[in-house]
C-alpha cells in the first residue's frame, strides 16, 4: 500500500506541480482559516481574511477583544458566521489560557497532547485539529478531507464511509510521517479533487486512470 500512496503522490505531482499550500501569512493566519474554511469554499474564506487585515483583527490580542459581532460581520461571506465567530472565541480562550496566546509555545507543544487538546475545543473537529496541526505547528498528521474520501474510494482504496481516525491511519501508516510530503499530497488532493475528480468526474483527464484498485479495501482496524 505504501507504494501505491507515493505512486498516487508522484502522479498528482507530475500533473500539478507544488501547491505552496497553506496560503497565509502567519501560522495564526492558518489557524483563522482553517475554522472559517469550514463548510465553504475557500474564495469566501479569502474574503472574510481580507476584512480582518482591512480592520487590523487578524491577530490574538485583537480579535479577542473585539466584539462578537464586529467578527461575524467581518467573516460573513465564509458562512455560518455567528457560528464561526463563537468558534474563532472558543479557539482564542484556549490558546490564551493553555499558550498564553503565544504561538512559539503553541508549535512547539507535544503533537498528541496538542491534538487532544484542540479536539475538547467547541468546533474544531478532526479535519480542523489536523490542518491546524499540519499548516500552522507543522506536525505530521494526514488531513482526511471530503476530497480524500471520494478520490481514493472511487479506486477503490478505501471506504468513503469508514471514521476519520481510521482513514488517517490508512495515510500515515502508509506513508513517512514527513510534515512537508503530507502537506503537498494534502494540497494535491485537494487540486484534483476541485479540478478532475468532481461529482462528475472527468476520468479521461485523471493522473491516476492508470491505477485500478480491483480489490477494496477494508479498515484493518476493525475486530
């Protein structure tokens, strides 16, 4: 399996090139992005980084004391905004309480203990924990997205349907745990997920056509 993933890499690689992925300045850029990127495309969530550059809000100490709803108002166009703004607080207590909202300390904080602990924040999920890990601490956790699931299901490499956890494992066990090979073939996956392999796919065009994934694979994390 091992040689089938860096295969898939190589040919998403050949066909793309670098992503240069996670557009931000900042990693506490990174981090804002990763929540408001939630449930929308990633054009609104450049919209709503924008507004906060424009009112000088992208940062701890500004967006902390900021009114809850100047920053819905800000982060409107990525959607569900009072909901994001609530989320955006939640994040900010704990790094404040936990970090002193300091993100030297944050980066450098123990990669499990860091995940466990992002998790117990109200709204950032997995996906969220782990781009937050990958882009802005730059530690080696796989980011499953819905992407990931339709590409690899559709070749028969995994089940779309499995849990998040277990698909993660799929990746790093497959792969060497290496913070910049995880966050180009995340990137890749995304490219030709937006680009080639839509609901509609345009297999014709697919890097990968040549991979057929006649068997399909089972969580072999299942008793």
């Amino acid at each position: 399996m091992s040689r089938i993933l860096l295969d898939i890499y190589h040919r998403l690689y050949g066909r793309f090139g670098s992503q240069d992925w996670w557009p931000a300045e900042t990693p506490f850029e990174v981090i804002v992005g990763a929540i408001l990127t939630q449930n929308t495309a990633w054009s609104n969530v450049e919209k709503a980084i924008g507004n906060l550059k424009r009112e000088r809000l992208l940062s701890p100490p500004a967006l902390t004391h900021a009114r809850l709803t100047t920053i819905a108002r800000l982060i409107r166009p990525s959607g569900y905004y009072n909901i994001k703004a609530r989320r955006l607080r939640n994040f900010l207590a704990f790094f404040t309480k936990h970090f002193k909202a300091d993100m030297k300390k944050f980066v450098r904080a123990e990669g499990e203990g860091l995940r466990k602990a992002l998790l117990e924040v109200n709204g950032i999920g997995p996906e969220t924990a782990d781009s937050i890990l990958l882009y802005a601490a730059r530690k080696p956790f796989f980011v499953i997205d819905a992407y990931t699931r339709r590409i690899f299901s559709r070749h028969g490499l995994i089940d779309a349907n499995a849990p998040y956890d277990q698909l993660q494992r799929f990746f790093m066990s497959g792969l060497p745990r290496r913070v910049k090979l995880y966050n180009e073939y995340h990137a890749l996956i995304v490219r030709a997920g937006k680009e080639l392999c839509k609901k509609r796919p345009l297999c014709g065009q697919c890097p990968l056509s040549a991979i057929t994934g006649n068997s399909r694979w089972r969580p072999p994390y299942d008793h």
